[in-house]
C-alpha cells in the first residue's frame, strides 16, 4: 500500500476515532449506531446525552417490556444511559493518544511523500 493509501486510511480511522470522543464529550453532531440497524441516526444532537434525550422524546411510551424486541432493546440502552455513572475520562484519555499516534504516523508518511518516497 502506498503511503498515500496509508494517509487515507488513517485519516479515516482518526476521524471515526474523533466521533467517539465527541460522543463522549457530548459535541454537537449527527450520530447512530451504525453495528444496530433498528438504532436512529439523529441530526444535530449533543452527543450521548442528546441522543437518549431525543430517542426518549420519540419513544415516550416505551417501557422496556411493551415494544418490539428492537425497542425493548434501545429502551434498555436508554435506561444504561440514563443510570451510568461511569467517569470516562480514562477512556477518552486512551482514544486521544490513539488519535495522537495514528497522527504521528501520517505526518510521517506525508513527510516522506514530501521528500519523493510515494512508498511501496
């Protein structure tokens, strides 16, 4: 793969690794779960905390025991969400030197393009 490829390739997984942490961090933007189909995609939320704000909003009546199984299952996600006490700044700490590596690692291939090595 060319360092070029490689570039792309990172970028990528710098930006999904991104969204993660503005998940975390509660960053305006659109999010879903991409791993659950049945999950919405939502437009302009807050991060975690809008996003269960806003499936509750559209899911009201929903107790976890009178929907689909696809339901029950988000309302079971929703409730995690509403009683999770986790601290987690550890593991943003963690993305964040990942993002940080992996940026490290582009910056060198584009200094090596820069200096006439495109790579294998």
């Amino acid at each position: 793969m060319t360092f070029a490829a490689q570039i792309v390739d990172l970028d990528a997984r710098i930006a999904n690794e991104q969204k993660h942490i503005d998940w975390f961090n509660n960053v305006n933007g659109s999010y879903g779960f991409m791993e659950i189909a049945s999950l919405p995609t939502y437009t302009n939320v807050d991060g975690k905390n809008g996003y269960w704000a806003q499936w509750r909003l559209d899911n009201p009546s929903l107790d976890g025991s009178n929907g689909t199984d696809d339901e029950n299952m988000q309302h079971f996600m929703w409730d995690e969400h509403q009683n999770d006490t986790t601290d987690w700044t550890s593991v943003k700490t963690t993305m964040q030197a990942s993002i940080d590596s992996m940026t490290a690692d582009r910056n060198h291939l584009q200094s090596n393009i820069d200096n006439g090595n495109p790579g294998p």
